[in-house]
C-alpha cells in the first residue's frame, strides 16, 4: 500500500511470449521500488505462469529473471505433452484406426472402410476428455518445469497473488489465491459453496488459467476441496482460459466489490497486434480465431472503461507489447485534450491550469514538458529497433521455447513501456 492506496498489477494472458514480457514489467517495477509496494498481482493465462513463479521464489530478483529465462528458452510444454505416455497411448491407436480406414479401401475388406474412422470419431465426440486429458499433462509440464509441487498456501502474502480463470458453468470469473478460490455466483448459493485452498497445486490453477479452449481439457474441481464434500455434486466448475472473460486480468481489481480492487492500477498486455495471415481452411482454426475476436472485444471494451473513459479510477497505467515509445506521450496528449485523463493526474503533473484548459494551443509546451518531466529521452535511448519490435511481436500465442535473445528483447520493451507508462498515468507513485 502506497499512501494509504492499495497498487494492483495485471498480467495478462499470450502463453510464453507474455510469460516472458511480463519478467520485464516486473522487472521495471522492482527498479522503480514499486513492486515491492503492490498489494495484489492479478495474472491470466501465460502471465498466471510468471505471475505464480514470482510469488514462490526465495532469492533476488535477479536470480529469479535468470530462472525464468532458462526455462523459457529451455521448458517446451507442448513437446512434454507430445512425448507424454498419456497422450502418446490415445493418439498411437487414434493414428491406427486412421491408418486402417485409409488402407481398407484397397484391399478385399473395402467394406469394413468406415468402421475404424466411426469407431475413432465416436470415441473422440463421447470420451475425448476422459482418454485424453490434455489439461492434465500441462499441469505435470508446469510443475516439472516451474512449481515443483507448490500449493496455493505456499503463495507469498504480499503482493497477494489472484489466478483468474474463466467457469464455464456460471460464466463467471474463477479466482484462485492463497487467501481463497471462488466464483461469486456461489457465494449466493444458500449455503455458499465454499473451495478448500490450502493443498490445492499452483500448476493445476494455472493449467486453468491458461486452459485455452479447443486446444486443452476443462479443469474440474475434485471433491477433496469442497470445504463440504457433500455440495460437489452441487456444483461442477469447469475451467477454461481466463482469458475468454478477462484477457487482461484487471477486471477485479477495478470491480468496486472486489476484495481484490485496488486504487492505482498498472497493465502489463503481451497481446499482438499483428493482423491474422493463416487460412481459413478448417474449422479448429475459424473457432480459434472467432475467440480471438471475442478476447479482443473484451479488451477494447476495458481499455476504455479504465483508460479512456477513466472517472471512477484514480489513476491506471496501461502498456502494451504492440505499442510504440513514441506514441506514448502524443496518446496521453490526446487524452488530456479528450478529458479522459483525471484531474488528479493532472495535478499531479502541475500542468498549468491554461494548458488544460486550452490543451491545443499549448501543445508543444506540453509535449516537451512531458517529455522532460516523465524522462521520455532516456527511456527512449533504450528502445529497440524496428527490426527487433517486429521479431518479438511475431511470436504467437503457444507453450514452446523462445530464444534467450528474444526473451531479452521482450523483457527490454516491456521495462522502457512500464517506466513511460507508469510515469505518464501513475505519478503519484513518484512523489515523496
């Protein structure tokens, strides 16, 4: 708490490329002595993966950014997945049965044709879950690669870690920290249904936090952590990507009720801005994207609600992989002339009252004192070249390694964009 205001930090969601973005923003943030000071760390999808790790070292920061990116450079979850025995025992036979209806045709049992394709497809549209339980070889992967069997009780307390993940029962978000898990919705119930936390593993919720549907299996809540055991048939939470709700994990901390919300709000987004190039040819692809869409049209309607239309929030500092440095203060110049920026900052900044006022005769004034005031040249001496930015913004949304070159990249943009950011939106978090 800073000031008698709580700080909350968003990790947002993008596999391993936002795993690694994130090390950046945290890393910023311990520079700037700020993250020291956060009070809760709300994390979706790939951030759920840095956003956990964090709370679980022992040890330097520094040591903990080296641990990071040796297993991200080196941890591959989709090839432990492949090479998995669980999986390798489902899609051997899969591969037969394939196989079969591909060489009946040719042979003198031409007829028999359909029945292993039938047999394989019957078997995946009833039981694909049951015999391929794609979610639970990523929760191995992790806690192999990052957890080693931790629990949510072994989470530090400060800053308080929340693990969104999406229920698709109610529709709701699903919060899973040290202090508790638990959807809303059943908390109305009469009685509330309540979760057991304390032995519930950190892999398992970040499998569901990061459990992207069509790819991997719903995460389910088995009885032993019903707080009573005879309300899990009452109930049955399935978990999916925390994204498909909330893709960058502000939503409870900006929600007035939530134990989570906070009063200063910083956003660190690993999401790509780089239009779609693959084929429409299958319909696993036209689904994937269609979700895409819909992410997106989560996170637009955030950004303006706590950015662009930010009256019911003091201050919010948003930064994105897909920005530019020098887009950032002419953004912050075009939201001062829109109204959109709060008068605290405002006075935080001492802008004289005739720049707010009259904002497009004093832009230059402006511009330049920003510049000065928020170290916008020396941030920018850091920046990466056009060449490196389209590199790092290549990178799609999976689970396989990443070179420790572009993983450096990442982490550099995300600092020089959380330092500006935070500098512009949050300067109160700079005042003595």
């Amino acid at each position: 708490m800073y000031k008698n205001k709580r700080i909350g930090v968003a990790l947002s969601g993008g596999g391993y490329r936002a795993a690694a973005f994130h090390i950046g923003a945290l890393k910023k943030l311990y520079e700037l002595n700020i993250l020291q000071r956060i009070d809760v760390l709300s994390t979706i999808s790939g951030g759920s993966i840095t956003g956990a790790a964090y709370c679980l070292h022992e040890g330097s920061f520094k040591e903990f950014e080296e641990k990071m990116i040796l297993a991200l450079s080196t941890k591959n979850v989709i090839g432990y997945t492949l090479r998995s025995w669980r999986f390798l025992r489902v899609a051997i036979p899969a591969l037969l049965l394939l196989l079969a209806s591909v060489i009946l045709p040719f042979t003198g049992w031409a007829y028999l044709s359909l029945v292993p394709l039938s047999v394989l497809l019957f078997l995946l549209v009833r039981y694909q879950f049951q015999f391929l339980p794609v979610s639970a070889i990523i929760e191995k992967a992790y806690d192999d690669m990052f957890f080693q069997g931790a629990v949510l009780s072994q989470l530090c307390s400060v800053p308080e870690l929340a693990i969104g993940a999406t229920n698709l029962q109610t529709m709701r978000p699903f919060t899973f920290s040290k202090r508790k898990m638990e959807d809303s919705a059943y908390a109305r119930y009469r009685p509330p249904v309540l979760f057991d936390n304390t032995n519930f593993p950190v892999a398992r919720a970040v499998t569901a936090s990061s459990c992207v549907p069509f790819a991997f299996t719903p995460v389910f809540i088995d009885k032993l952590y019903f707080k009573d055991p005879d309300q899990y048939d009452k109930v049955v939470p399935a978990l999916v990507d925390g994204g498909v709700y909330d893709n960058q994990g502000i939503h409870k901390l900006t929600q007035k009720n939530s134990s989570y919300a906070c009063d200063i709000v910083i956003v660190s987004d690993a999401g790509n801005k780089l239009p779609f190039h693959e084929s429409y040819n299958n319909t696993f692809t036209l689904l994937l994207r269609t979700m895409n869409a819909f992410m997106a049209r989560i996170k637009h309607f955030q950004m303006i609600r706590n950015i662009y239309e930010n009256h019911h929030r003091t201050e919010v500092a948003y930064q994105s992989l897909g920005w530019d440095i020098n887009n950032c203060i002419p953004g912050f110049y075009n939201h001062l002339k829109d109204k959109n920026v709060s008068a605290q900052v405002l006075n935080t900044h001492r802008l004289p009252q005739p720049w707010i006022d009259q904002p497009d005769a004093h832009k230059e004034e402006i511009m330049a004192y920003l510049e000065t005031k928020c170290r916008f040249n020396e941030i920018s001496a850091k920046s990466l070249s056009n060449e490196r930015l389209q590199r790092i913004r290549r990178i799609s949304t999976n689970l396989t390694c990443l070179r420790k070159e572009v993983i450096k990249d990442m982490i550099i943009h995300a600092e020089n964009l959380t330092e500006l950011q935070i500098r512009l939106y949050c300067p109160t978090l700079f005042e003595s």
